[in-house]
C-alpha cells in the first residue's frame, strides 16, 4: 500500500498535495498497489469525494485531542502508527514545508532513507526504486536510487500534472487516533500571526511581475506595482534586486525564494539567472522586458520586447488604466 | 549602426572590449568606412577584462612608449568625459624605493610629465587615511586619474557609428569559429552568426587573443594572469565626499598594492601574490561564470598577505566597524614574456593584426596607434617596444610565454634595473660560440632570445694592465655598476690597443633574391642600392613620415642577390616591414638567415694579420677594401665576410654556416694567439665602441618620431630612385632641424661631493634647471649612456633643439634627484674617436 | 549561549552548470565555491544571537580538506571556532551525513550547543532532512524553514511563513532550526577579520557514521535540455505596448 500525506485547507486538498497523490497514484498503478490518504485536521474527512476522483481508495483522518494545532513529530507518529497499522511500505508528502518535515520525521522513526523533489519514480526488478529527482532547484537532474524497507517520497513542485485518475473510485473515509505521546507536542504551532501585507501571496498570486536589477532603484519598482495591481498581481523580485535593498526578501523569487506559478511572469530587468529561473519555472507562461536581447531570461520566455523597462511599463500602464 | 550581420567588412575587429572599441572608432576617424566590430559576449561588458579593471591610470613609467601612450590616452578619455583627474601617489616604504622614486621624476621629466617627491607631511595632508609611520615620501603624479572604460566604449562606438556615416556594424554575442586564410592572406571571419569576408582582420580579444590567433595558425604570446583584487565598503569616511574618487590613487609600491578610493569603496589590489596562471581553455564561458569569465573567485591564501598589508597602510578605512570584503576575485589579466602589449601586423597571415595585452591605461592611444599603423603604415607613437614581432620565431610557445609572464609578474611595481637580464627560459638561442664563450666565464645578456656575453670573467687580468685608463670611470655606486663591469671597458682598451673577437651578434640576416630584388630594396632604402657587387651599404630604412623604421646594412652579393643585415631586436619587425612590402607579383623572395649563419666580428689593430694567417684570400686592404664583402676561407670553414665595424676598428664581421662556427672560433682565436687576441662583449660591441664612435642604434636614437637629418644620418643626399618616405625624407632635409642628436660628455660626476654616479640613459637634459624641449614638443633625454674608455669620459647621446646643439656648450643632466654638468662634444655625427675613421680605413 | 551553525561546501555556480565526463559531479575547473544563501544566514544568527546573549558561535561542515575554505568563511563573519567532519571528495547520503554530524556534535562539547542552525536545505542536494535527523538523534526538537527567530529565556521563538502571515513556535533549548534566506542579513566580513581568519586553526576530525543497507544514492547526474526555442519578439520599446496588451488580454486572459 502506498499512502500520501494530504495537505488541505477544510477539505480542499492544497494544490501541491494532488500533485504529490499524482506521483503516488503513477507508483501505485506501477506496482499493482492500493493508494490511499492520510490527512489531519478540521473537516478532513470532507476529503473524500475529491481525493476518490484521484484514485485514492481510503482517507486516513488523524484524530487526536492535542492535534488542533500542528506539530510535526505527533503528525510524523500518527502516519508511522497508520502505516504500520496499514502496511504501507511507500509513503509519499507533498513538496512543501509541513510536507518535508513531517516525512523526514517518518524517515527517523522508520529508519528510512527519503527522496525530496522528484520528478518521476520507476520500479527496478529488485523492488528498489529508481527515481529522477531535482538538484540546484531544478537546474540538475539527479537519477538515483531508493532502497530500503520503507521508502520516503516527495514530489518537486509543479512537475507532475494534476489528472483525475482514469477510474475514479469512492474511498472510504474513516477516523485514525493515534497514541501520541505528550512530549511529541514539543513543537507546536503556538500562534498564527496574520500579515499586516496586503495583496497575493507570490506563490498564489496569477500574475507575477517581477524586477531584477536593471529597475535601477527601490523608487523604480513604483511603476512594476502599478502593472501588477492593474493586472491583479504582485510583485516578485530576483536575488540581485533584493541584495540592492529595494526591495523585502519576502519578494524574491528563486531558489532560495518563494517558487511562483501564475498564468504569467512578466520579467523586468532581469537576466535570468540560474537561480532565478528555477523559481518561476512553475509559470505558464514568461513575458521578458530586457534592453539585452540576448539576456538568457529572452531565450527562456514565451514573449519578449527588447526595451529599457522604464519605458515600457508606464506605457502599458497608460494603456491598460485607459482600458479599465 | 547596423544590427545585421554582414557578408563582407573591409575590416573586422575581433572584440570590443576597451581596445576594440579604440580600435573601430579610430579606424573610422582614419578613413575606414565598412567595419564589423564583434564580440562573443554582450554589450556593454562582454566579459573580458576591460569589465573588471581598477580603472586608474598613472602616466609615469620607465618607457618613453608606455608613458606617451598613456598621455594620450587619458587625452581621450577626457575628451570622452568619461576621466576623473584624482592624480597619483606611489609611497615608499624604503630608502631604496625612494631612489627609485627619485628616477620616477627623472622619467617623468624626461617624458614630459609632471611629477614630483613629495614629504610625509604632504602625503598626510594629501591622503589623510594613509599610515604615514610606515612611509618614507612618496611620488605624486598630478596628471593621474581614474575612468569609465564601459561608458568610453559606448561613446567610441557612437563615434565610429557617425565617422563611417553608419558604416559600423557592431555584433555582440558572436562567437568566432574560425579565420580563413587564403595564399597567406586573412580572407574572411567564420562566426556563428555567418561568415564574413574581409581582408583586414584585427585580433583585439585581450587574453582569449592567443585562441583566436591560433584559427589562423598565427601565435600571439601572451598568457592569462591572476591579479587579485578586493572591494570593501561602505566606507564611512568617504561618505562626505561627492563622486568616485576625491583623493589620489595609491600605489604602495614596496608591497606591490594599490588602493583607490571607488564612491564609498576602497579598491584593493595586488600583485604581490605568486604569479597564478591560467590556461585559457579553462577559463569558464559567460554562461558558466558566476561573475565573468574573467573574474574567478579570489584564491583566498595567495591573499593573506596582501590583506596584512594593506591594513598596515590603509588601517582606519579598512577597520571601519561597517566595512566588509564586498566584491573579491582573482582578476584575469594578459601577461606577455616582457610586460609590454602586443601590436602589428602578424606577419605570416597578410591582413591579420594583433591588438593585444594592452591595459586600459593604454587603450584608447593604442587604437589610435595601431590604426594609423593600419591605414597609412606608421603611428605618430613609435610602438617598437610593443611590436608583436619582437618575439618572431622565437618567443611564442607556451612554455617560454610561461616562464617569462611567472618571472614578469613579480617585477610588476618592482624596481627595475634598465638592464635587468631574464632568468626563466634560458638559454634559448645560442650560438655555434657559446660553449666556448661559457668556458671563458662569459656574463651572457639576452637579445632577441640569443645569448650573447656583455663580458668575460676570464678577461679580468685586463683590469690591471689598463688601471691607469681606468682611473675615474669605475662605478663606485651599486646601481649604477649593476649588471655591469669595468671589464667592459679593459676588453675595450684591448681592442683599441691589440685585437678582439666579438660574437655571435644575435644579427637578423635576411637574403633577397631574384630580378626584382635590386628594385625592390632600392624602393625601401634611403641610400643607394644598385652598387657594384661587393659593396656594402648602411641605410636608414624609413616610414611615409620619414622617421625611421630601421637601419641596416645590405651587400650586394651578386646581380640579383643582397644581404640585409639588422641588429637582432629589430629583425622579427624588419623582417614584416621588408615582407609586406614585396610587391605582388614581383620576382624576390626572402630568406631568413638568421638561425643559419653565425657571426664573429675580429676588430683592432692587428686584425688582418690575424686573419690573414688563416685566411686562403688576399686580405690586404687593396685586395679587401673598407665597406665591401667578399667569401673567405678561414682555414677549413667556407666564410663570408664584410669589411666594416661597429666599434670604429679594423677588421671584418666574418659570417659561417651556424655548424662550422665553432671551428671558425677556434681558428681566430689560435691565430690571434700571439697578438693576445681576446674575446670581448656586447658591452663594448654594443655601448662603448658604438658611443665613442657616435654610432646611432635603432629603439634608442633612431625611432619613427625622429628624421634622419636630426639623427646625423643625411650622409646618402637624396637619391634618385623613389624609396618609402623619399618626400618627407627630402622635406627633412631641406627644413630646418628641430633637434640634432648630439654626443654629451659628463663634466662632473659628483659635483656635491660623495659618490661618484654614472648615468645609465633615459635621463632628461636640462638647461636652467628645465628639462629642455625643441618646437615639436619633444623632450630632450639620454638615449644611450655608456662610457668611452678611450676618450676618458662618459658619454650620453640626446637630441638638442640647435640653441643647444653647439660644441662646447654646458647643460646638466638630472639622475636620482641631482643634477650634473654635462657638455656637448659633438653636434652631429661626427666621432668622438678617430673621426677621419683611419682606423677601419686603413 | 552555545551556538553552532552547520554549512555544506558547494561548487558556485553560473547560468550553465556542466557536468564531469562520468556524470558524477559538476566540473567546477574555474568555479569557486560557496554555500547556501540559507547557510550564511545561519552563521550570521549564530554570530549575532552570541552578540547578543554572550557565549560561543561554532561553525561544522562535513566535507572535504577544502571545505576549510566555507569555515573560514564563517570564521571571518566573527564565528569563534571552526571543525571540520573531513571526507574525501565522495558526496554522502542524507542519513550518513546526519549521524556524522550528530556524533560529530556530541564529540565537540561535552555541554553541548544550545542552539543548532542548519540551511533549510542545501543548495546542490537539497535533501530537506539533514537537520531533522540529527535532531532526532541528539534528542532535541527541531523547527524547520524559520524566516525570523529571537531567544529568550532559554526558549527559541522561531516563526515559519505561511499563505497570508507567519506560524510561531516556541520550543525550549537546545533545539535544532533551519533557516532560510532572508532571516537576517549577513554580514560582509572585515578584511581584518578575513585575514585572522586565515590564521585560525580549524579543527580536523574523522567523521563516523553508521552503514546500513539501502538507502538513497545518487546514480549519476544530468543537466536538463533547456527550452532554447526562441522568444517571439513583440518589438523594440513602448512600441510593443498593444502586442503585450493584446497577449495579456487573449492569450493569458488577465485583462
């Protein structure tokens, strides 16, 4: 059995859990297996319905009085006892935050080695597992292997399509209560501080206009915010422009910045570094706006117009507040 | 400004960094209308050097050339806007680099620079930061400064753009495949963006220029170098101060470190670390670079000194509590065997010019150098010192370039010797001589790659028979007598008393043959060629402008067969000037003979019975005649010899298949046993032999910014047969003088007491205490210096305005910070030593 | 307070990463090296919460003789002392890497650290585990992809982005925490300091770790093909203004 870890807002299951259950589902079909969820939290057994159109065929609800908050180490010893309970030999979490730790956590209970960022997994003849996963935030490819009793998964973000299973099924929905010790509370979730930010989180937001260093100044990026609230989006940010101080890291898209997958990214003064790209690789599609033509960001985008920025957006801007 | 890429150019320029962008926009102010510019990276830093620089430019160095150039170019920059005038100060951590400061003002004034010492107390007021406690004083040159090599770029090529009415194509982000080369001429340029042809093809891609030369199966030597360099800020301090640079540029010179105040940065670099070599192949792409390809990140250990260093001069910025190590790389640099750029033609690819190894401080008047040399064959700037054919033939594989950039290095800010020797990739070329010589102890100096003895050890009995002679010309001062000997000047008294053997002279020996070659050489030389067989014929050889490119001797050894002999420097630069001029078509060929024939000069009073006593021919002076050439046979070896000397004697330079000459020494010097003949150096051959007979030599006296009426040189008249540079030549004549090369003896070598000193060439003339200057605008300076042992004095060669160019008159030469009495001997060419030339006459 | 920061040494590198022949690592002729943006976020917390609340900042990596260059880096950021797990050039696995590092740990100081700050992950591998497995190992509990974090009192408060503000722990020492870029601010060092640094011993110590059977382990590597497909090129300044409208507008509907 391989069971996925399902992150969810009420019900709703996150984005980058379904892409996980995507990677999971391609495992289970390969290996002739049963696919089934673990999911924690409020009205996660409404989960049911949408995970069965992904070929899930049992979800896991974790119950416990202690769990209204999230805490790691008791949700990584819920899934331990559930899988133990369950046999599961596979068990996979999305590319995410909670997703990470709480599986790392398994692979220490478990004794169990993980593979972070994949992007697709095959059976060997021997059982053991042959997977491509990402390095350098996608700007390598690693082929390696994945042996071992239990065997720890998680998928790189944006790369496994999100596909209705081609039989959908009707899972059952039960209740799993773990015995958890209290000292697995340890690290919880204390509080929620909600940001005084306004605006679309970058990796949520449609439209992400971007800025690197040919803006020029923090001043400048006046006319990017303008584009973006025109177009219903935010503004994001490369390594360079963030370094420069104008603008916050909480901006900055790349590899060690938030990785973004709006309808578009439009890119202003930016070179297209490496490190930048394989945070908007997630993007639909790419519009660059470069004084260099021959800017690596031009040979990655859909579109391109070779101009100076600060000449080009005030003018799409004219246009588009004349349109609205 | 066309973005297209074209079928054809007239001239390609490969790269455009600073010196490309030199290179297109004075090429088009020359008259180029249809030029390709192109680079592999893209605009406005493709990644080269040119984007890395520290950007300051200090216009005082030793060389006459160096200094001139960078005159000239901060000209440039200025009329770009794109220079700030922050000057320059070199400190002194020692007494020894004071002295050489004190010579930094004596080239500075030689050249025509300001300069001047400055005190500790001045330095602080300067240079409030600087640590003074470790600084003895300190040099300051006003007219430094620092500039925006990117921005200059943009403007040159705007420039170019609107010179060739848009006949400038710029393509960034081209990559060169190849070169095509076709009946030994450049034909096109293979890029990945199509290929273009073009007849005229310049290699200005500073350190990759070796890659691309190769393409043509051409070398130019040069190899890349680390030159570390760090930036730290924000500097506090420099916060109340507007713009890049408000104080001067520090070289602290004892360490081998600048610093340069940049907006709120103190740039830091240094050469004081271990020479760090790269392959050029592995240096990265402009997509696998970090940075740049030329800015690899800093080798940390090689730095620790330099770290400990500059926080000893500079410690109160460089400690701010806000400060930190912002930007640090290993810079890449090009470094060739001799430091100096590599510029010309390369003379096995018609067409193709390098344009390379040049540093920003030069850039912008080596294009205009290289241009001029381009479009009309010669630039306003004498360039020999940088002519990429210097090293022809024999300086260009890896491991030579190697060995001399790892030695170079560390004489960068070092205090040079003028004649400093190599010791790396020696020896190299040597003669059939040499073993010999070796065993005589001979001290060998390098030219041109040979190894020739400055003097023999062997020799030093002389000392005591001639310590009479000697008397007041030894040279108590340890400068002055480095890389010299007294022995010089006994070998040369021996001469003039008995005989002496003089060899291998390192001579480039070029044979023209064919109907046309009487034609052809009469074409390039100014004196008379079509002679009687058998004669000799020294010659200026000229540009357009009439300055001299060379001079040399030519024999005819035959209706349709000469000889041109040249002095080792110049043969890989003579060889391209005499190459390139042979018309298409015509019937000469040329052969170098340089590596073939050896050559032993036997001078003095008892050379012809020396010689005669192994001689098979009549070589008495009606049978062997002065300034004639005739084959000898000395004992067993098949000779040729010519009846002429560079030391005012009698005698002959004997030339011999390179595998007999070592028979050929053993012969003479048996022969000239019972007359004590000895073995004597270039140091007479070369300095005192040469300067008591006022012989002028090319790269000192004679260079394209002088004519050979100043030089003395008018003897041939005009002759009537055109030759290159007739007009100017004739014009020259006619006009009058603004300088005539004089023959200066030192009054008084120490008139404030103490040490005695000698002066070793390179100093300014001064009358009233002000270095003199003729109407042209050039600086009256030493071009050769050495002593005249058999005059009793030493003696120095300048060029005077002809207020000064009288016999008799008294003028002063600065060295080291005092000034000494000299007197003008000769005006003209007249020889100090037996000026009827009875000696080589009879 | 006891503070160590761990980092990892790798190769730094630009627009085009290329491989050595055998696919096993990338050919770093004429790179550098460096770390993670997250790991000099971490030396520089380590260095600061010492400033602040006194004690020690420890810089460990477990890597090669050279990776001494990556601890005097965290040296010269005022980082008290440097060790130096030294393996050959093999890269080792995620697990191997943890129990190195946790032995390695419990070697060093007989007290122990209070706090433990590693990357979020580390910028080649990206494994996202390492710290979690030491943690696990030493006993200690550990919050992963902090963005801001204060001491007090002997209680970390760490807190964790997330859609619309951020998730705050308090978790007692000693503690593990992965950082990301963006907690603080490194500092450039002085050069004063780089050159002490230089100076510095830089404690040597053979790694041990456990083997075990299966695993993960790395096959080989390989570069992506990248999408060179031309940009369509709407034109050259403000003129290409109604293209991007028209695009905005009909391919990506956003106007």
């Amino acid at each position: 059995m391989i069971l996925a870890l399902v992150e969810h807002d009420k019900g709703t299951p996150e984005e980058l859990s379904l892409e996980a259950l995507a990677m999971a589902r391609e495992l289970a079909t390969a290996e002739g297996d049963s696919l089934e969820a673990v999911a924690f939290g409020d009205e996660a057994d409404a989960l049911g319905d949408e995970l069965g159109e992904y070929g899930v065929e049992a979800v896991h609800c974790v119950a416990h009085h202690h769990l209204e908050r999230y805490a790691p180490d008791a949700w990584a010893e819920s899934v331990v006892q559930l899988a133990s309970e369950r046999e599961a030999k596979t068990i996979t979490a999305p590319g995410t935050d909670r997703g990470r730790e709480v599986l790392a956590r398994v692979g220490t209970s478990l004794d169990a080695p993980m593979a972070t960022n994949c992007l697709a997994v095959d059976i060997a003849d021997d059982g053991a597992y042959e997977l491509r996963r990402n390095r350098w935030g996608g700007s390598l490819i690693e082929h390696a292997r994945l042996d071992g009793e239990h065997k720890l998964l998680t998928a790189a973000e944006h790369e496994f399509p999100i596909e209705p299973a081609a039989s959908p099924t009707e899972p059952s929905v039960s209740t799993f209560e773990p015995d958890v010790d209290d000292d697995l509370f340890a690290v919880q979730v204390d509080r929620v501080e909600t940001g005084d930010e306004e605006g679309i989180p970058l990796g949520e937001a449609r439209v992400v206009v971007g800025g690197g260093r040919g803006v020029g100044s923090a001043e400048d990026y006046d006319q990017l915010e303008e584009l973006a609230e025109l177009l219903g989006g935010t503004v994001g940010a490369s390594r360079a422009a963030v370094n420069e101080g104008w603008r916050p890291h909480d901006d900055q898209v790349g590899q060690t910045g938030a990785k973004i997958s709006p309808d578009i990214y439009i890119a202003c003064g930016i070179s297209g570094a490496v490190q930048h790209m394989v945070g908007c690789k997630g993007a639909d599609t790419l519009l660059a706006i470069n004084t260099d033509s021959e800017a690596a960001i031009v040979q990655k985008a859909d579109w391109a117009v070779i101009g100076d920025l600060h000449e080009v957006v005030p003018e799409l801007n004219e246009v588009l507040r004349d349109a609205a | 400004m066309s973005d297209a890429f074209p079928s054809s150019a007239d001239t390609v320029v490969i790269g455009a960094g600073i010196v490309g962008n030199s290179l297109a926009y004075h090429l088009a102010d020359q008259g180029r209308e249809d030029i390709l510019l192109l680079d592999k990276g893209p605009l406005p830093d493709p990644g080269g050097s040119t984007g890395h620089a520290s950007n300051f430019l200090m216009p005082v160095e030793h060389s006459k050339e160096i200094t001139h150039l960078t005159r000239r170019s901060i000209e440039q920059y200025e009329d770009m806007d794109t220079f700030t005038n922050s000057g320059g100060l070199e400190v002194a951590r020692t007494e020894e680099r004071m002295a050489e400061l004190e010579r930094r003002v004596q080239s500075a004034a030689a050249w025509g620079e300001p300069g001047r010492l400055l005190s500790v107390e001045e330095i602080e007021e300067m240079v409030p930061y600087l640590n003074t406690d470790i600084i003895k004083g300190g040099f300051y040159s006003p007219g430094a400064g620092t500039c925006d090599p990117l921005r200059a770029g943009e403007v040159m090529r705007a420039r170019a753009d609107e010179y060739t009415d848009g006949g400038l194509t710029v393509s960034p982000n081209t990559t060169v495949l190849d070169l095509h080369v076709e009946d030994g001429a450049i034909s096109a340029v293979e890029t990945d963006r199509g290929t273009v042809k073009a007849d005229e093809v310049a290699i200005a891609c500073g350190l990759w220029s070796p890659k691309i030369a190769a393409m043509a199966g051409v070398e130019i030597p040069l190899t890349p170098a680390v030159h570390q360099m760090v930036s730290v800020g924000p500097i506090s301090f420099f916060e109340d101060y507007e713009g890049e640079i408000s104080f001067p540029v520090v070289r602290d010179m004892d360490t081998q470190m600048y610093e340069r105040q940049h907006g709120n940065d103190l740039e830091v670099g240094s050469y004081q670390h271990r020479p760090i070599l790269w392959d050029v192949d592995e240096i990265p792409s402009i997509d696998e670079a970090p940075l740049s390809p030329t800015q690899p990140p800093l080798t940390d250990d090689a730095f620790e000194q330099s770290m400990h260093d500059a926080l000893e001069i500079v410690p109160e910025l460089l400690d701010d509590p806000e400060a930190g190590v912002r930007h640090e790389i290993d810079g890449l640099l090009s470094v060739t065997p001799d430091g100096a750029p590599l510029l010309g033609p390369l003379q096995d690819v018609d067409g193709l010019w390098s344009c390379a190894a040049v540093w920003i401080k030069e850039a912008p008047a080596v294009g205009e150098a290289v241009a001029q040399w381009m479009t009309r064959g010669w630039s306003d700037i004498d360039l020999h010192g940088s002519d990429i054919n210097r090293f022809y033939e024999y300086g260009n594989s890896r491991q030579f370039v190697k060995n001399r950039a790892h030695e170079g290095f560390q004489k960068i800010y070092g205090i040079v010797h003028p004649h400093e020797q190599w010791q790396s990739s020696r020896p190299l070329r040597t003669s059939p001589f040499y073993d010999r010589q070796d065993d005589l102890e001979a001290r060998f100096f390098e030219a041109a790659g040979w190894e020739r003895p400055q003097w023999y050890e062997s020799n030093e009995d002389l000392l005591e028979r001639y310590a009479e002679e000697l008397e007041g010309l030894e040279r108590p001062n340890e400068w002055d007598s480095r890389w010299w000997s007294p022995i010089i000047l006994a070998e040369h008294l021996h001469m003039r008393d008995e005989v002496a053997m003089v060899g291998d002279m390192g001579f480039g020996i070029f044979d023209f043959v064919g109907e046309d070659a009487c034609e052809f050489l009469e074409g390039m030389a100014v004196g008379r060629i079509d002679v009687d067989v058998g004669k000799t014929v020294y010659t200026p050889i000229l540009a357009e402008n009439g300055g001299f490119v060379s001079d040399l001797t030519i024999a005819r050894l035959g209706p349709d067969h000469f000889r041109l002999i040249t002095g080792g420097a110049a043969a890989g630069s003579d060889r391209a000037w005499f190459g390139s001029h042979i018309p298409e078509n015509a019937d000469v060929t040329m052969i170098d003979n340089s590596e073939s024939l050896c050559t032993l000069g036997v001078w003095g009073p008892s050379a012809r019975e020396v010689i005669q006593s192994v001689a098979e021919e009549d070589v008495s002076h009606e049978a062997f005649p002065p300034y004639t050439a005739q084959e000898v046979t000395i004992g067993e070896v098949d000779a040729w010899a010519m009846r002429l000397s560079y030391v005012g004697e009698r005698g002959w330079e004997l030339y011999a298949p390179m595998g007999q000459g070592r028979r050929l020494w053993e012969l003479v010097e048996e022969a000239g046993e019972d007359h004590d003949v000895r073995p004597v150096g270039m140091g007479v051959y070369g300095t005192t032999g040469r300067l008591e007979k006022g012989y002028r030599l090319h790269g000192h006296e004679l260079e394209l910014e002088y004519d050979p009426s100043e030089a003395g040189l008018s003897f041939h008249g005009i002759k009537e047969a055109d030759f290159v540079g007739k007009e100017a030549y004739a014009e020259a004549l006619e006009t009058e003088d603004a300088a005539t090369l004089c023959t200066l003896s030192v009054a008084d070598h120490a008139p404030e007491g103490g040490e005695p000193r000698f002066m070793l060439g390179g100093e300014p003339i001064l009358d009233d205490g002000e270095v003199i200057v003729d109407e042209e605008g050039r600086e009256s300076y030493v071009t050769s210096a050495g002593t005249g042992p058999t005059v009793g004095k030493h003696l120095l060669m300048a060029y005077l305005p002809p207020e000064y160019a009288e016999e008799g008159r008294e003028l002063a030469v600065e060295y080291m910070g005092q000034q000494y009495p000299v007197t003008v001997e000769i005006a003209g060419s007249e020889p100090l030593f037996d000026p009827e030339n009875d000696r080589i006459r009879s | 307070m006891k503070v160590l920061a761990c980092i990892k040494r790798v190769p730094d590198t630009g627009a085009k990463i290329v491989l050595t022949e055998d696919e096993q690592r990338i050919d770093t002729s004429g790179l550098g090296f460096t770390m993670s943006p997250h790991e000099e976020c971490a030396i520089e917390e380590a260095v600061a919460q010492v400033e602040t609340h006194g004690g020690s900042a420890h810089v460990l990596t477990l890597g090669p003789p050279e990776a001494d260059e990556q601890l005097r880096t965290g040296l010269a950021m005022q980082a008290d002392e440097a060790t130096l797990l030294e393996t050959d050039e093999e890269e080792w696995s995620p697990r191997a890497t943890a129990d190195a590092l946790a032995d390695g740990i419990d070697r060093l100081d007989d007290e122990g650290f209070d706090l433990l700050l590693f990357g979020n992950e580390s910028a080649d591998a990206a494994n996202y585990q390492v710290a979690v497995r030491v943690a696990s190992e030493l006993g200690y509990p550990c919050v992963t992809g902090i963005k801001d974090l204060e001491v007090e009192d002997g209680t970390a408060i760490a807190k964790r982005e997330i859609s619309g503000g951020e998730e705050v722990y308090e978790v007692d020492l000693p503690a593990v925490v992965t950082v990301k870029e963006g907690l603080n601010e490194p500092r450039y060092a002085s050069m004063r300091a780089k050159m002490q640094a230089r100076r510095q011993e830089i404690e040597s110590v053979e790694p041990r770790a456990e083997t075990r059977a299966g695993g993960l382990e790395k096959v080989r590597l390989e570069a992506p093909e990248t999408d060179d497909s031309p940009a369509e090129i709407l034109g050259e300044g403000s003129e290409a203004v109604p293209e991007i409208v028209e695009i905005l507008a009909e391919e990506v509907e956003v106007v």
